[in-house]
C-alpha cells in the first residue's frame, strides 16, 4: 500500500511538470527552451525509474525496450529543435515541434505502463 501512495504521487508530479510546460508552451506560442525541456525529461525519467521500483521492488532503464527507445529518440529531436530554434534567435515552428514532442511524452508514458505491468 505504501508503495501505491509514493508512486501515484511520483507520477503525478511528473504529469502535472509536463502540463504546466506544455500549456505555457502553447500560451507563449513558442516551445520550451532546451533547459526546461531537459529539467522537465529528467523530471518524468527519475520518478518513472523510481515509480518501477516501488511497485516491481527493482530498478530497470525502461529505455530498453522498444517503445522506450523511440520515445527518446523522438524526444531528442525536439530537444534538437529547441535548441537549434534557440541559438539562431528565429520564430519558433510549433506545427513542427508540438507533434514530435507531444508524440514523445505519450511513447514514454506507454512504455513506463507496459514496463510495469510486465514486471509486476
């Protein structure tokens, strides 16, 4: 029962970080800036490895498997994106950037679930 407490509040933490920054994101009309895209990975990757922990009782890198991968390789091209949008100070291309990024999260999201559920 304990462990159910900590990792809902772990995931929801995560859920909530990726939100705020994705509204704000689109508030702004802009995408997120390469440091709080790489904060915001950090921040669903940690509570995903420790969220695995507390319900299987091991630590895994779920980026092993192959919806794992795709994720990041996914999330990795906006994070080029930003970055590349960044440094050459141009209008941002929302129509470009949102869909792999938003694709990102979900594949990530995805593989944490079926990561879990095999392991239980």
């Amino acid at each position: 029962m304990s462990r159910l407490i900590w990792a809902s509040a772990l995931i929801t933490i995560a859920l909530v970080w990726y939100t705020a920054g994705l509204v704000l994101s689109l508030k702004k009309k802009r995408p997120h800036s390469f440091w709080c895209f790489f904060i915001g990975w950090l921040a669903f990757d940690l509570p995903g490895t420790i969220l695995m922990y507390l319900i299987a009782g091991k630590i895994t890198l779920n980026c092993h498997t192959v919806p794992g991968m795709i994720g990041f390789v996914l999330m990795a091209i906006a994070a080029g994106l930003a970055l590349k949008q960044i440094l050459n100070f141009k209008e941002p291309l929302m129509k470009l950037f949102t869909p792999i990024e938003a694709i990102g999260y979900i594949i990530r999201l995805c593989s944490y679930l079926v990561g879990i559920a095999i392991r239980i």
